[in-house]
C-alpha cells in the first residue's frame, strides 16, 4: 500500500493540495456501507475531488457526486422500498379499468411466441428503479459531462456483446447508473449508444486505475465485496456459483488493494448482495470501518487551501412543467394511445406524483419490451422536454391460469387467453374458461384510444344453484300460496355489451352503452302443470341502455391501505321478451363508495357506504336487489353481507354501510374484523325507512393469508337478528 505520509509530505513541499480520489466496489446491499463512510468523511471535512464506482458503488457514488451528502443519502436508502424496487411492481393504480380486474384473478400468467413460451430477459424492467434515480439527479439533468458535477464522476459497465468494459463519464447520469447496476438475470440491460450494457462488476468491480489516470493523488478505496468460502459455507449450487464468478475479481483485488493508499473493508460478511432489510446495520458497519481510518481522515481535511467550486445543491421536486413531448420506436401503438397513458399534454403543468404515475400507466400495459426517456431541460423556457424511446414488444399472446373455491360458485379452474392485436394495433381480447361445480365463461374485447373514447365489448355467462329467498322470485299471494321461504333455484345470466369509454378528469372512468341480458331462473322445489317439467321463474331476454362512472384508487383490491373507491351505474330496461308478458319501463340506479386509510403500519380501516333504488314498475323482480354473503365479482343486484347467507335478504331499494378493520399480524397474514348494517325493502327512499336504524346487522372475524394463488380467507359471521352463525370461506383469486 502506498504510504500516505510520504506522498502528502512530497505534495506539501510542491505546494501542491493533493487530489482525492474514491473508489467505491460493487456488491449489492452489501454497498450501502458505502453510505456509513461517506457520512464520516462528511463529517470530518474530508473533500473529495473525484468519484468512481461501478454497480451499487456507481450508484451510491452519483448521487454523492451530484450533491448529496452521507446523511441525505441515509435518509433516502432507508425510505426506500427494496422490495418494490428489485420486484419492479407497479402501483394497481396503474393497470388501467379494463385490465385490473384481469390483473387480480390470475395466479400464473405465461407470454407465448410462435407457440413456445418466451420467458422474459430478467426479472425487472427496471422501471421503479430508474423513476427513483430520475427524481434523485433531475437537479443536475442538464450536467452531460460527468466531470461537471459537484464532484466529478464516472462508473463502469460492462458490453454484454464483446465483454469489455466501458467507462461511462458522459450522458445521461440516470441511464449510467442503470447500466452500472444491471445485474445480469434480476435487471434487463440498457442501452446506450448503442451498445448493450449490463453490470461492470462484471468486468470491473474497482475502477482504481481509470481513477488514477484522472490525476487524482490520494484514492480511498471501499470494498464491498465478497471474499471466498470455505467448504462449510458452500452448501448449495447457488453458493458454488457464487465462488466461481468471485476467484477473478478476488484475485484483482489483491493488485489493487496494493494501488489503494487508504483502503477500507467493513465488516459485513453476515450480509449478502440482497440484505436490503438490514441496510441500517451495513450502513453502520460502513461507518465503524471508516472511523478505524480517523487520523489519516483528518489528515487530509487539513489540506484545506484550495478554491472551491459552487455546488449544485439537491432540490426537492413536486412539480414539473412537460412543454414539448418527443416520443421515438413506436409502430404499432399511436402517439396518442402513448399519451393517453401518459395521461401528459404539451404545454401542462403536473406534480412529479401524477408524472410518475402516467408512466407507470404506460409500463403496466405490458406493451413496451422498454420504455426509455429522459427530462431535458427547455431552451429558454422554465421546465423540460419529455424525450421518450420505447421498443415495443413482440409478444401478444399470453395463456394465465387460477384455482377458486367460494361458497356460491364452488370449485373452479381457470384457462384465459389473451391476445394483443387481434384487429387493430391497440386492442385486445380475452377469454375467460372457468370450469368446475358451476362453468361459466368471460370474453373481453376492447380497441384502446387512449384520450379519446375506446370501443369495448364484453360477453360473460354465470350460473350457480342456491337456496335463495322467495321474495326475489315470488310476490307474496304466491309465497303464501306455496308456503315458502326458501326456493332452491338454478340461476344462470348471460350479459352481452357495447360500451364507449373514455377517462374523465384525469382518473374517473366514465363508460355508456347497451346490454342485451339473458336471464333463466329455474326450480325443481316447485312443479308446473306437469311434474315432469322444469319450472321457470324467469326465462327473458332484456335490452338496456347504461351509463357507469367508476373511481378506484385502492391501492390492493383485497387488503387496500388506502385509496378511494366509486361506483355508480344506471341501468334503463327498455325490453323484455314474452316471458315477461306484463313488463313495462323501468330503471335500476345504484353506487357504491368506500375509503380506506391506515392508522398504524399494520392496522388498516375500509369505511364503505351502497345504495340503490328501482325507478318505473315493479313487477320484475328478480332484479331487485339481493343481499347476503360474502365474496368480489357478484353479479346483477346481488350485495354481500356478512351474517347472512346469499340472497337472503330483498327489495327494490336499499341502503347499506360497513367497516374492516385489517390487522397485519405477519407479512401477508391478516385479521379482519367487519360490521355492516343495512335496510333493504321496496321503495324504502319514499316511506324514509333508508334513513332510520339499520334493520339488519352483521358482524364477522377472519383469518386470511394472501398468496400468489389469492387470498385464502374464513370468516365466521353472526346476525343478531336471526341469532344464529354462518361461515363464509375463499380460496384463490375471484372470477
């Protein structure tokens, strides 16, 4: 090692203020101990004249060269969510309406092309990674040599086509550190200019020569990476591999610790290249190493006569100013599907929240193979130039599959093929096969055009058998003729629409079309004229015309910590078949409204209010409303209402509140507890029963796991009213 005492001594009798140099390795979460040593230069004052760093030391090493000090830069590593970054997982706000539903029932999905499935390039896109370090430099955006930076930089990567390194000291910032930090398998390369780049620990894990060829005097090195295993450590093929790919650059660091004249090693063998969960002891072990170096720090902080350059300082970012858009690569997918998903105009002022999320928007759509852009600063003009390149993906055929068990559709499997431009560039169908105790079927088709109204259409057929109240199939001159309370009947719907959608204000999802609705309700409890016949309740085909407003802002569809959902629909019947002989007008309004907000980490509350009301005759009734049960994706009228059984509860009008309470006791394992109140009879908004106390009450505790299949949850139920119990259970996504 180079004696530190001498060179500064020989630079003092040169009048010469030696140029500092630091060196920073790659190694995963191990590199957050980088953090711990910059806080202690920091903290004595020790100014560094160059960076340079490759992988989780590219990054760490920019963001200190672009301003950040070690103290910031604990604050930022420990606000952030490493488990969101390296799974790359997109807010559910992202995934638009008609996807979403899609996106929470399936537990495999599988891209096919040419008939082969094709499995992606890594694990993550990168896309939460790169909107992080985007909104950490957008205060040195316009900086295009890295050697203007606050303190000059540069990082290497590493060409996945010829296997050299490079050296990236000029661009995008932002871009360089992704490149730096790709690691092969978890992040997919980037590109740039050109060439294919992946992580330069690859090649390069300590760049201390190409930082001494900057003229840099003095290096502080910090080594962050792995030494070798002995044979009782080397207990999978994973760990085996591991040591393979570690005997080059062990054996490189063995040459450069020699070059390093201050070289660092914390202790954090306990700790592996994903222990991002124990970022604050890495961090501290960085920072006990670099006090281990306390005389030779303050040393070189005592070399204080020199000029110092201003810095740029990092700057909060709220809001951003989009003047011109540029968007490059796409063919398929017009400019304003892009935008529409971007949900960004020219000339339009937005919070770097809702910029974040329109690209997220985009990235969720699964349309782009990558989505590369960059904010360039306007010429002459307060704000920036959003330029976008995106590569738009090959693949449009995807098979997924679930497993479900409810206790109103029983057991079920699930086949879906979806399938990307089918007709047009921005469309795409699905189909839904479920089959099991009840099958049924879902087909989805809709062309996508973004800020403009889309064209959809959706066709679906359900069918369950329950015991169901009397008085949604009978008045009560037949009730008390057949003495019933209880009718096991055989419902079976097919809904067919047309609809328009467009988005309103931003977030709202505002839709209108027409619906053609086949609806069989049959018995063998009551027999016709022969009782060799089956008995129908209702066997009509109905025409409407509907219009839904839909909000939805939850931020998990089973477990939500926040979020505002709404749901509003009108539904205006315009023809019945001659099954229905005596049907006249009418229309069925309903809406629904819920808010979720947590007040611990783990503790989280759904506050949520329904109602709906019939307009016009009332003489079809077996699409009134429904309520008991519990459970997603119930069809028609049916509510869910826990401490009584499905549709055991009926009218034309009703109104309805209820409260959960979700406790995370472990990671992905939740206590609920739930009440809802509700009054529900004909025309209860014109007698003022909807607004005295509730009717009916039910409470109910649960247990669920959340799994990649689903929930799986069992509640058990209690209605005072009826003074009896009921168990409710689900496994698996609903569908």
């Amino acid at each position: 090692m180079v004696s530190l005492s001498a060179k500064a001594q020989n630079e003092t009798q040169e009048k010469h203020t030696p140029k500092v140099g630091l060196v920073l390795s790659g190694g995963g979460a191990k590199g957050l101990a980088h953090i711990g040593v910059l806080k202690v230069i920091d903290s004595l004052g020790v100014k560094v004249d160059y960076v340079a760093g490759t992988s989780m030391g590219a990054i760490i090493g920019a963001l200190y060269a672009s301003g950040y000090s070690g103290n910031q830069l604990d604050s930022i590593f420990q606000g952030v969510d490493f488990d969101n970054i390296i799974n790359d997982e997109l807010p559910r706000t992202s995934t638009a309406f008609d996807q979403r539903d899609n996106m929470e029932k399936y537990a495999v999905k599988l891209p096919f092309d040419n008939y082969k499935v094709k499995l992606p390039s890594a694990l993550s896109r990168g896309n939460n990674t790169y909107s992080l370090f985007l909104k950490l430099t957008l205060h040195v955006n316009q900086v295009k040599d890295f050697s203007e930076l606050p303190i000059p930089f540069f990082c290497i990567a590493t060409n996945i086509e010829t296997g050299k390194q490079v050296v990236l000291d000029k661009g995008n910032l932002t871009q360089s550190m992704m490149a730096s930090g790709a690691l092969p398998s978890l992040f997919q390369p980037v590109v740039i200019n050109g060439d294919i780049l992946i992580d330069g620990g690859v090649v390069n894990n300590y760049p201390i020569d190409e930082l001494r060829a900057k003229g840099v005097d003095i290096i502080i090195g910090v080594d962050v990476q792995d030494g070798l295993s002995n044979r009782e450590e080397l207990t999978s093929a994973t760990d085996v591999l591991f040591q393979i790919n570690n005997f080059r650059t062990i054996n490189d660091m063995k040459i450069k610790v020699e070059k390093t004249d201050v070289y660092i090693k914390p202790n954090i063998k306990p700790y592996s290249v994903v222990s991002f969960n124990e970022g604050t002891k890495i961090i501290e072990a960085g920072k006990i190493a670099a006090l281990s170096k306390l005389n030779i720090f303050r040393k070189l902080a005592s070399y204080d006569e020199y000029d110092v350059k201003p810095k740029i300082r990092p700057q909060p970012i709220d809001s951003l100013v989009i003047n011109e858009i540029s968007v490059e690569g796409n063919e398929k997918y017009t400019r304003a599907y892009i935008l529409g998903k971007l949900k960004l105009k020219n000339d339009e002022k937005i919070s770097y929240d809702d910029f974040n999320k329109g690209i997220n928007n985009l990235v969720a759509t699964n349309n782009f193979k990558s989505f590369e852009y960059q904010l360039k600063n306007t010429k002459d003009k307060e704000g920036y130039d959003l330029i976008a390149n995106l590569k738009e993906s090959q693949i449009n055929t995807f098979l997924k599959l679930g497993v479900h068990y409810d206790d109103l559709y029983k057991s079920a499997a699930l086949l879906n093929i979806t399938k990307k431009r089918v007709l047009f560039n921005n469309d795409l169908a699905s189909l839904d096969l479920i089959l099991g105790d009840n099958v049924r079927y879902n087909f989805e088709y809709l062309i996508d055009k973004g800020f403009y109204w889309s064209i959809g259409l959706n066709s679906r057929y359900n069918q369950f058998n329950r015991n169901i109240n009397a008085q949604l199939l009978l008045d009560d001159d037949q009730i008390a003729t057949n003495g019933l309370n209880k009718i096991d009947a055989k419902l079976k719907d097919q809904t067919n629409q047309f609809y328009l959608q467009t988005l309103f204000r931003r977030d709202f999802a505002l839709s209108i079309g027409a619906e053609h609705k086949r609806l069989e309700v049959k018995s063998e409890t009551i027999s016709g004229n022969n009782p060799e016949d089956e008995f129908f309740f209702e066997k009509t085909d109905y025409l409407s015309l509907f219009g839904n407003l839909r909000l939805d802002t939850y931020d998990n569809k089973y477990f939500p910590t926040k979020g505002v959902y709404f749901n509003s629909d009108l539904h205006m019947y315009l023809y019945a078949s001659n099954f229905n002989k005596d049907f006249e007008n009418f229309s069925i309004a309903k809406a629904d409204i819920g808010y979720a907000f947590s007040l611990l980490d783990k503790l989280a509350f759904n506050l949520q209010a329904h109602g709906g009301f019939k307009i016009g005759e009332d003489t079809t009734r077996t699409l009134d409303f429904a309520l008991g049960g519990y459970g997603n994706n119930l069809i028609n009228n049916f509510v869910p209402f826990v401490g009584y059984d499905f549709i055991s509860l009926t009218g034309n009008s009703y109104v309805k509140a209820s409260i959960t309470a979700d406790y995370e006791i472990y990671k992905n394992q939740h206590i609920t507890a739930e009440a809802n109140w509700a009054n529900i009879e004909d025309n209860i908004f014109d007698t003022g029963e909807w607004f005295t106390l509730p009717d009916y009450r039910g409470y109910a505790l649960g247990y669920a796991i959340d799994t990649f299949i689903g929930p799986i949850q069992a509640k058990y139920s209690y209605s005072p009213e009826q003074k009896q119990s009921t168990w409710f259970f689900n496994i698996g996504f609903w569908f």
